[in-house]
C-alpha cells in the first residue's frame, strides 16, 4: 500500500501553509517583476499576462478535476453506508426465520455487529492501531455469525429459511468489503502535488505581472489566493472520511439502533 504522507497532517494546517507559500511566492515574484521593470515593453507586458491567464486556467482544470474526484469518493462512501446498512436492515429481520435459539442469538450479535460498525466509522482514519483493532473485532464478529448460520442451517436446512438468512448475511459481509475499500480511497497525492506547483506557480507569476506594472494590487491578489485555499481545503476535507468538516453521515446505520 502506498503511504499517504499529506493524510497524517491537518487539513487546516496543510492549506493555511499552502496560503503562506502562495504570498511568498507572489513577494518573489513582484521583486523579480519590479526588477525588469526598466528592461520590458507593452509587448512583454501583455506576453505576460497571457501566460498568467493560462496558468490561472490549468489551476481551475486541476481544482476542478481534483474537487470532481473527492465529491465522488464522498458521495461513494456515503452510497456505502446506506448499502451496509440495508443489508444488515435485511440480516436482523430474517433472523426471525430461524430456529430457536440462533434468532435471538444472531440478532445479538447484529447489534454488536452495528455498534462495530458505528465505531469504525467514528474513528479517525489516521489512527491505524484502533482501526486495525476494530477491523479484527469486526471480521471475528463476522466469523461467529457464519458459525451460527450453519449451525442453525444444519437444524434446519430449509433454503426458504435459514437459506435466506444466509443470503442475507452473505451480503453483510460484501457490503463490509465494498465499504472499507472506499474508505481506503482516496484522491492520489499526486494530483494534490500538481495542484500546489501549480498554484505557487500562479502566485508568483500574479506577483511577476505586478512587479513590471505601475502599481501593485495587495488585495485582490490575495483574495484571489484565499478563495483558492478555500477550494483546496473543501478538496482535502472531502477526501478524509472520519477526520475532517464534512463527514459521512451515519444516520442509516444509527437507525438500526432503535430498531
């Protein structure tokens, strides 16, 4: 598996630098402007602002392409969830089906099953132990389930019976699969990496065209910067399941509580 180093910083931390480096480099940028200033002409003026036009649109094709892949990673995990869910919804209703005293008992352990689940998903991704510790719960819990299952189907191997609850439970566990692969994705690092190149980039080329003009604008440069930040860090915030702003809500899971 390869090693997410951006994952185990802050999201707030992470862009509130990003924005740090993007006013240095717009500081470089003007005192290299301001620099040439003697040496260019309209034409390398209006070169220059051609060249940071197209930065600034390679900026928002990467913002866009990266805030497109978080907003679906979310909406995925959140799909995942409603799935998991539905089908441990399914699995409590069909221990009804079967003989006594695996119904009661298999329901109990549906209910630890649930609260694992919970658990897991209140955990911050980051921390590994806990979360490698709930997954071996989780799969044990998993484990008796199965025995149970077979044992009652041995009592009673009526496909219309315990056959559906094996189904059912069957599904649990492809649910539980699908969902912790989505919570193990995310957007490549990669991606992030161009994105703050290229907005540094950005940065100094604003500062650059500043520099070889008459006057210097502060404020709209940075807002400019600031709301940029802003998209990123939605981006990072979207892509981190358990540990930032925006979560994935649980509601579907909660539910089967009070059920």
């Amino acid at each position: 598996m390869t090693k997410e180093y951006l994952y185990e910083y802050n999201s707030i931390l992470i862009v509130v630098i990003l924005f740090v480096l993007i006013l240095l480099a717009q500081e470089a940028g003007y005192r290299l402007g301001r620099h040439h200033q003697r040496k260019t002409d309209k034409d390398v003026k209006a070169q220059t602002n051609t060249i940071q036009a197209g930065t600034l649109g390679l900026l928002a094709l990467i913002l866009g392409f990266a805030f497109s892949m978080s907003l679906q990673t979310y909406n995925n995990r959140s799909e995942a969830v409603i799935n998991e869910a539905n089908a441990i919804a399914t699995a409590l209703m069909r221990t009804h089906l079967l003989p006594s005293p695996y119904d009661s008992l298999t329901r109990s352990q549906l209910q630890k099953y649930i609260d694992l689940r919970l658990a897991i998903s209140n955990t911050n991704y980051a921390m590994v132990q806990e979360q490698e510790a709930l997954a071996d719960k989780t799969e044990a819990l998993q484990r008796s389930i199965w025995d149970q299952a077979v044992q009652a189907a041995r009592i009673d191997p009526n496909p219309v019976t315990t056959g559906y609850f094996i189904t059912a439970l069957n599904s649990v566990v492809v649910a539980h699969n699908e969902r912790n692969a989505l919570l193990a994705m995310h957007v490549p690092e990669v991606i992030l990496y161009l994105l703050f190149i290229v907005f540094i980039m950005s940065g100094a080329l604003i500062g650059y065209g500043s520099g070889l003009g008459q006057r210097r604008i502060n404020l709209p440069s940075a807002l400019l910067s600031f709301m940029i930040c802003l998209v990123v860090f939605i981006i990072i915030d979207l892509d981190r399941p358990m540990r930032g702003i925006v979560k994935v809500d649980q509601h579907s899971l909660e539910r089967l509580k009070k059920d």
